[in-house]
C-alpha cells in the first residue's frame, strides 16, 4: 500500500504527519518514507541519520556543431525557451531544458542525439529499526521536480508499506507523487486558505481517481469551514490535530511528537488503522 | 539597420513595457523605411523560458539595437551572443520618446 501525505497549501503540516505516522508504523512493519518534496525535503530533519547518495539524471540535447547547419528547428520546437540558434552557433540552458527529447526528433540533420546530466539526487538512510527514508533532492535552479519524484518513488517501489511527504501545490509535482497511490491524506488548517488549496488538492485527488480523507491541524475548535466542505463532497475527516504550543516546539526542535508524548503514539496508530482500511477497501 | 524596442500596445505612441521578456509587443523600426512594424509577443504569457525565446524574435529579425527596461539573465547573454546592443529606457514614456532619445544618445547601454 502507498499513502500519500498531500495539502495544497505549504506549511499546514504534511511532513509532521508523515514523520510521526512513519514512526509509530515502524514500530509495528518495515515501513519506506519518500520526501518527495524534492524542492524542500526536510523530512531528514526529523530522522537524521548517515546517507547514501545517487545521482538522478536527466536527458540533455547534445550537439554535433559539424552536422549543425542552424536552420533552427530544435528552438522553433522547444517549448521551454531551451534553445537559441544563432547563425553560426547555438546557446543551450541546460536548466531549462525538460528532456522532452523534442530537438533531437525535429532535427533534419541528424544533429542532435541525447546525454545525460545530473539534475538532482537520491538520499538513503535507516534511522530507525523498520524505517527506511529516501529523499528526493532537486538541485538549486533545476525544473525537472517530477524526473527526481519518479526516481525516488522507483526506489520505493515494490515495497509492501510507503508513505510519502507530497510537495506542496497541485501542479506536475502533486500529480507525479500522488498518481496510482492507494490512499491520500489531505493535511489543512482551519483557515480560508487552509480551504481553497485543501478544494484544489482534493479536486486533483479526485481526477486521479485516489481516495482521500482530511487531517485538521491547529485546530483550536472553530473547525466549521473545513467540515462543511468535507461533507458537501462526501471527504472523511480522519482527525482533529489541536493547536498546542508543546506539539509546534517539539516540532521545531526536529523531535518525533510519538517518542515524546505518548498519546500521540496511540492518536497516530488509530489514523494508521483508518488510513489502511480505507486504502485497502478503497474508500 | 534595425532597431527593437519593448511595447505595451501596438503603435509607437503606446508606452514603452519596461520587462523584455513579457513584453506585450515588439516595435521594430527600420531605420531606412522610418516606420515601426508590431510583431505580437506570443511568448508574454507562457509559463516560462520566455526570455531566449523572444531573443530569438529578435535574432530572427535581424535586430541589431534592443531598448527596453531591463533584461533578464538567460535572455541577455543569448542578446550578447547575437552582438545586440541593448539600450535602457525607463521614463515612462512613447515608443516614439525612447526612439527620440536613442537618436541623441540620451540612454544608457547596458553591459
């Protein structure tokens, strides 16, 4: 079974539900923890521990400057403003380029062929005994979030049990995560912006046909805004986070909220238990 | 010779848009006919990678002067490449003024 941990809006607390809900799970089974935040990661920070690093590589043009004869082609058809061709040479922005692969099927000269170029990486570690936590880590000015997501959910693959920090947003990166995962956790606050982007990651959860369920964070009571949109579109309410002091410093100072209170251990198994019924019933 | 220059409306009374860019329009004048000729930015509202795009309008054309407010990095160095010289115009006024100006060096080249 794969949970995704999604919100929409950043900073509602994806990657503290998913740290404690990783933690108490591996207490029970070998559970895999993916940040797919790959622009962000920051799941590390709660587990810190010695890694180990791939490369992930991207597709790159590579051009052969005797074929070339400039005609232009390549820019004419790149969508992101990669390729600039001058007459007597080209300028290539590595940073911009997607790998789509487009340059080197509209090139009548047989110019161009694709290389490879590292556009991020894959941290290992096992923190804790049944965790294992694999990190996606986009390098500073890349795009290509989705290429370094989909080689970190790779690694993941196969596994019985893996939960996985969504990126925050509803674009490429959501979809990359959230696609053909058994069951998504939708984490929001009680707020008008905890609303509208709770409204688009659901609607995005919804096209890609994966069940879902909300988390309210800091709530202090006044929760109505979140409920009602739940019940208008039939969206379970899994659980009722409180707004506590002692759970936002615990979590500032990088500690795991399970090893330090133990009820939220017992608060986080029973989300686990929901979550898993669902996922697997399809729910 | 050619010279282009940043356009928030098709004509050269419009104001000068200050970004490259996402300019909405590119005026180009030729200096021997006298006239400015509007080309549509169809890059101003794309997502990205607009700026080596709409310096490749420019390549394509055969600019040799660029005026507009500011230029961004990617852009610029593909501007440099092609031996464009870009000149900075941010008073707020016509394509016609920014032309006026250019013609008694009133504006600053940008390296």
């Amino acid at each position: 079974m794969r949970v995704v941990v999604a919100s929409g809006k950043g900073g509602t607390g994806k990657t503290l539900v998913a740290a404690n809900l990783a933690a108490v799970v591996a207490c029970l089974c070998d559970v895999v923890l993916v940040d797919c935040d790959v622009e962000e990661p920051n799941l590390h920070l709660f587990f810190p521990s010695e890694k180990k690093l791939l490369p992930v590589l991207a597709d790159v043009p590579v051009f052969d400057t005797v074929r070339c004869d400039h005609c232009g082609e390549c820019a004419r058809t790149c969508q992101y403003g990669a390729i600039v061709v001058l007459s007597q040479k080209n300028l290539f922005f590595p940073e911009m380029c997607h790998g789509c692969g487009g340059c080197e099927i509209v090139c009548p000269q047989g110019a161009i062929t694709m290389g490879k170029r590292e556009v991020g990486r894959i941290e290992f570690s096992r923190p804790r005994a049944g965790l294992t936590l694999v990190s996606g880590v986009l390098n500073e000015r890349e795009v290509a979030a989705p290429r370094v997501i989909r080689e970190a959910l790779r690694y993941a693959a196969g596994h019985p049990l893996v939960i996985c920090d969504a990126p925050p947003g509803t674009a490429c990166p959501l979809v990359e995560t959230l696609e053909g995962a058994d069951f998504c956790i939708l984490v929001t606050e009680p707020t008008p912006f905890g609303l509208h982007d709770l409204s688009l990651a659901a609607g995005v959860a919804g096209v890609l046909g994966v069940p879902a369920g909300v988390v309210i964070n800091r709530s202090i009571g006044e929760d109505e805004i979140i409920w009602r949109f739940c019940r208008s579109e039939n969206i379970p309410v899994l659980w009722t986070i409180p707004f506590e002091k002692r759970i936002a410093e615990l979590a500032n100072e990088g500690k795991v909220l399970t090893d330090e209170i133990p009820e939220m251990k017992e608060l986080f198994l029973r989300l686990f238990a929901e979550v898993r019924h669902r996922g697997e019933a399809g729910l | 010779m050619i010279i282009c220059i940043t356009s928030k409306g098709p004509k050269s009374t419009d104001p000068v848009e200050e970004r490259f860019g996402r300019s909405p329009y590119f005026l180009f004048h030729d200096t021997e006919k006298g006239d400015f000729d509007p080309v549509t930015n169809k890059f101003a509202d794309a997502a990205g990678g607009v700026g080596p795009r709409a310096a490749q309008v420019l390549i394509d054309r055969g600019a040799k002067v660029l005026i507009t407010g500011n230029v961004g990095g990617n852009a610029l160095s593909v501007i440099q490449a092609a031996g464009i010289e870009v000149f900075r115009y941010r008073d707020g006024g016509s394509v016609e003024d920014a032309f006026q100006k250019y013609q008694k060096g009133l504006l600053g080249k940008m390296a």
